[in-house]
C-alpha cells in the first residue's frame, strides 16, 4: 500500500516528463548564439533542432527572441549594438551551410568595417558585405551586398570577419560620393595608422578607382604627407599662391638629434611652421596646454609659427598667407634650426 508521504516524496522523480528533445536542442543554438553576439541564422537553428514553430512563435511580438535580418534573428529582448548588427549583416550574407565566422563566403568592408576600428564620423549604414562572385544576393535597408572577383585577405575585429583596413577604405571611397567626405576618411584611415600611404595607393589602383578625380586628389595628399582634411585645405590654399613647398608633417629633430615636434606644414629654409589648431581637438586643459608646450618646444628651436583655424584657413586664407609671407622673407638672427625629415609612418599591428 503506498501512502500519500510516500506519494509526495516521490514526486520530484519525474524528469522523463520533461520534453526530452528540447534541452539539447536549445544547449545547440545556445552554443551558436554564444558565438555570434547571441546572433543565429534559421538555418543554423533548424540544423540545431529547434522547430519552424518554435522559431516563429519566438520572434513574435513581445517574444524573447527578434528578427533582425531576413533569416537572422537576436536571441535577447534588448536592443541590438552595433557590433551584432554588424555582424547580422555578415551572417546574413554568408553562404547558409558556411561557418560565417569565417570569413569565406561574407565578410563586412567600407564603412562598417572601418567604423568597427574606430574610424569617428564615417558612414556605416547600410553595411557594405563582400560576397565571392558570380554569386548575387539581394540587399536590404540594411545591408548592401557586393560581389567580387578580388577575394581580400581577412581579419577578426571586435568578433566580426571584416577585411583589412586598406581594402575597407578602398570599398568605401568606391562608394562615396562625397569628395570631402573621401578625403576625411582616406585620411583618418592612415592618420590612425591603420594602414600605408603607398598601400592604400596600391588598393585604391587595383580598384581601378585612381581614375576618379577625388580619390586621386585624396591619395595625392596621403602620399604628400598630408594627413588630415583641415591639412588638405590648406594645401589647396597654399598651392594657389606663390609661396615654397612645404614639407607636411615633417618630424623635426634638433642638432643633437633629439625629437622636437612635427608641425602640420614647415619650411625647411626659412625655419617657418604652420599649426592648424582644431577646437575639435583642444577643448580639453590638458589638450590646450600640449599645443602650447609643443609651439613653445618650436619657437625655443628659433622655429617661427603661425597658428590658424581650419575656419580661418577657410573663411580668411588671405590672413593666413599674409602672415606666413611675412614670417617667410623675415631675415633674423636665430639659433641654429632643427634637421627635418619627412613624416615616418607607424602602421598598428593587425591581428591575422
């Protein structure tokens, strides 16, 4: 006879009433979603075991589970950042059997790789994912797929397969339209060191892109040493004008060979330096007062420096040339000034 104690103390014991096949479907995509930034494909969740039902009774509204893409879904309630968006993207266009963690089939390039790599203000939406050719995808809001014939080499940023930094720059001046915004972005791109002068050169050639008048333009100021677009303005300015060549962002040592400073334009001969100072850039205490321990390092050197705005060089250059003109033909007794060398690069190392 079985008493209602021993009833109840049996009545833990009751695990094969569990939905048996369900655990090790979910520990599947669980396993995938930890992976991906809590990101799955309905293809890798059906090959997980988790039903057509449950998928969609989960991406419902209200549900615990959001479509983000066509075939992409957020395991999580909360909004998406934009590195799983980035990677949506990727997984949406990767080949479905394919790991898109890979890098074989899809891989994220222009903006959106460059953005990932903490290029400021650069357009990322919709994501630019390179696809093998002839394969053609259809594009969303989202993201804009691009076939290529030139499989690049690629690399791992932040979790998300993403070209290298010279092809995502190539791709995204490709694409841009604006001249100015093109030269901004080239210019980070190799200001951050993420990437060669003469490489990005080499890229944007074998794009076949150097045909186009701004992407020359812009690969022209990168080779010259120019490195930002406040310094391509005034190099627009000062190339209109009678006045020598500068070198742009030379590294000047004093005699003894110690490192000095690397103004933004200088003239070897005449001992004259030009800084462009951007509010952008010194609107801090600390960030003011290095700009004024620089230009006093200079002028302690008998460097004389003229300081502008990119508004001045921009609203009044006829102020900013008159000045330089002046301190140009000023013949005067100074020490000895510092050797200059052109501007070195340091490239960041790239994980493989």
């Amino acid at each position: 006879m079985i008493t209602a104690r021993q009833t109840k103390q049996q009545a833990p014991k009751r695990p094969t009433r569990r939905e048996p096949n369900r655990g090790p479907n979910r520990t599947a995509a669980h396993t995938t979603a930890r992976r991906q930034l809590n990101l799955a494909t309905r293809h890798q969740l059906a090959a997980s075991g988790i039903p057509e039902g449950t998928i969609t009774s989960r991406t419902r509204p209200g549900g615990p589970w959001q479509r983000l893409l066509p075939r992409v879904y957020l395991l999580q309630t909360g909004p998406p950042d934009h590195r799983q968006r980035a990677l949506a993207a990727v997984l949406y266009a990767a080949e479905p059997a394919a790991d898109p963690l890979s890098g074989e089939t899809a891989v994220l390039t222009g903006g959106a790789a460059l953005a990932l790599l903490g290029i400021r203000d650069v357009p990322h939406t919709p994501a630019d994912v390179l696809v093998r050719a002839p394969r053609r995808l259809t594009g969303t809001p989202e993201v804009r797929p691009l076939a290529t014939a030139r499989w690049p080499r690629t690399i791992t940023v932040s979790g998300i397969p993403s070209t290298r930094p010279v092809r995502a720059a190539a791709d995204f001046a490709a694409r841009a339209e604006d001249p100015d915004r093109i030269r901004s972005t080239l210019a980070h791109v190799v200001q951050a060191g993420w990437c060669h002068p003469q490489d990005l050169h080499a890229e944007l050639r074998a794009a076949r892109l150097l045909t186009r008048p701004a992407i020359r333009a812009a690969a022209a100021e990168l080779a010259a040493g120019v490195r930002s677009i406040a310094e391509a303005l005034a190099r627009d300015t000062l190339t209109a004008t009678d006045l020598p060549t500068p070198l742009w962002n030379a590294r000047l040592y004093t005699p003894d060979g110690a490192f000095l400073a690397s103004p933004d334009a200088y003239w070897p001969d005449e001992g004259v330096a030009l800084e462009i100072d951007s509010a952008e850039y010194h609107y801090t205490r600390d960030a003011w007062h290095s700009t004024l321990r620089r230009r006093l390092r200079l002028e302690s050197h008998g460097i004389l420096v003229v300081s502008a705005t990119p508004s001045m060089i921009r609203d009044t250059p006829e102020e900013v040339i008159k000045a330089l003109q002046t301190l140009l033909t000023l013949i005067t007794s100074r020490p000895t000034p510092p050797t200059a060398q052109a501007r070195g690069h340091q490239q960041l190392f790239l994980p493989l």
